[in-house]
C-alpha cells in the first residue's frame, strides 16, 4: 500500500498528468463551444448530426474519437514512463532499499498507473456528459435503430458506453508497461502503444486480416455501438473484454518477470 500511495502522489504531481487531466476535463465543454457557435454539423461522425438535438450525443461523439486515437494515449502517457522513469533516473537501488520487494514494487506501480488512467478516462466521461446536457439539454437521443431513447435510459446507455472502455484501456496501460519494462526507455513506453495502436486501426480499415480482426486490442473500443440499439447486440462487448483479458495477460506476466529478473547494480 505504502508503493501504491507514493506512486499515486508522484504521479498526481507530474506535469503531462495534469495536463492530461485538464484536457480531459476542459476539452468536451471547448468542443461544445466551439459546436455551437457553427451553423454545421459533423454528420460524417456517429452521432455527430444528433449533438444539437440531445445532450446525450455528444457524449458519444467524444467516445467515438476517444476510442479510436485519445485513450491509447492516455493510458500510455501514464503507464509507459511508469518504469522507465526509475532508470532513467538511476532510482532503482535507493527505491529496492527502502524494504520493498521487486514483487511489491511492481504491483504498485502498475495499479497507480492503470488506476489514473481510469480516472482520466470517468473524467472525460462526465465531462462530456455535462458538456452535451450543457449544449442541447436532455431530450431523448436517437439511437441506431432510429428509436428514441429516453434520458433516463440514455444516461445509463452512455455511462455504460464510456464503461466498456476500461477493459481495451488497462490492457493498452499493459503493453505500455511491458515496454517501459523491457526496453527501459519512456519514449518506447510512451510511444510503442501509440504505434501499435495506429497500426491495428490501419489493418482494421484495410481488412487486411478478416475476421482476425476481432483479435486486434483497438476492435473492443467500438463494441458500445452495441448498447445503442434495439435489442442491444452485447456479444462485441463480452469478446472486447476477453481479447482484453488475453492482451492484458500476456503483457504483465513477462513485465513482472523481467522486473524480477533483471539485474539492478
């Protein structure tokens, strides 16, 4: 606990976290804005027509973006550093004498960092919720069956939406820590995550691998369109948390046992 707490602390006190954090906050009240001073539409987004017309859209045009480009790097902005920071600093044997294990360590770090990049991500979430109630009030949203939904059930919807986001988020705060472990560098654990998500998101849009493609971490981001439907279709979102699962495995294992292994002089 006392591992976690500091890391918690010393990332609380980072620049990039508190900048991320306010644009987390201030950024979908700064798109409201600036939507509703222009007579247009972005109708060529999911939900983008509906943002004037329910409170309940914006939220979910925010979502569509986040999930494509936005929470990968959240989540590697806080996790891929969280290792690589100690060497480049050279902190490692005064941060191991302090009567903590190798094992404790880790554990620590890795729930601080996966931790704040859920905090991030419920910061967005409300804040795009109030922003949208902000712009056009809470009338019922259109969903993609072209049935109205009502506020009540369009608030649980969206939360719901932004919700199933968590499991593809800590997987890719995984690979971020698996990379800040292993090659030891923030620029590699900041930015490995961000390549590999453009990549996915490139082989998805090309369908270069089929129905493998269900495989990639990115697909689970749009498993929500699902919920806002008739007869929710929630098999995307149970297959987006399994394939999270596996990815979420297969990185930490290795992370731990290389931190366990390595030689720390």
């Amino acid at each position: 606990m006392k591992v976690l707490r500091w890391e918690l602390l010393r990332l609380r006190h980072q620049p990039r976290i508190r900048a991320a954090f306010t644009v987390c906050l201030l950024g979908p009240p700064l798109l409201a804005l600036v939507l509703s001073a222009q007579s247009g539409l972005p109708k060529d987004t999911l939900f983008g027509r509906y943002v004037k017309d329910s409170g309940f859209a914006l939220p979910l045009l925010v979502l569509g973006f986040a999930g494509t480009w936005a929470l990968p790097l959240v989540t590697s902005i806080v996790a891929g550093d969280v290792f690589a920071t100690e060497d480049g600093h050279g902190t490692w044997q005064s941060l191991l004498t302090r009567s903590r294990t190798r094992a404790e360590v880790f554990t620590g770090k890795v729930v601080a960092a996966l931790a704040t990049s859920v905090a991030l991500l419920a910061v967005a979430a409300l804040s795009s919720l109030v922003a949208g109630l902000a712009l056009a009030g809470d009338r019922p949203l259109l969903g993609l069956s072209g049935t109205a939904l009502s506020p009540g059930r369009a608030t649980a919807l969206v939360l719901l939406a932004w919700a199933s986001e968590i499991p593809p988020l800590l997987a890719f705060g995984a690979v971020a820590v698996l990379l800040s472990v292993v090659t030891r560098s923030s620029l590699a654990g900041v930015g490995g995550p961000l390549l590999l998500g453009l990549l996915m998101q490139l082989l998805a849009l090309l369908g270069a691998l089929g129905s493998g493609a269900n495989a990639l971490l990115t697909t689970p981001f749009s498993a929500w369109h699902g919920l806002v439907r008739d007869g929710p279709y929630l098999d995307p979102l149970w297959q987006g948390a399994l394939v999270s699962v596996v990815w979420f495995v297969l990185c930490l294992v290795p992370a731990r046992r290389h931190l366990l292994a390595r030689d720390i002089t």
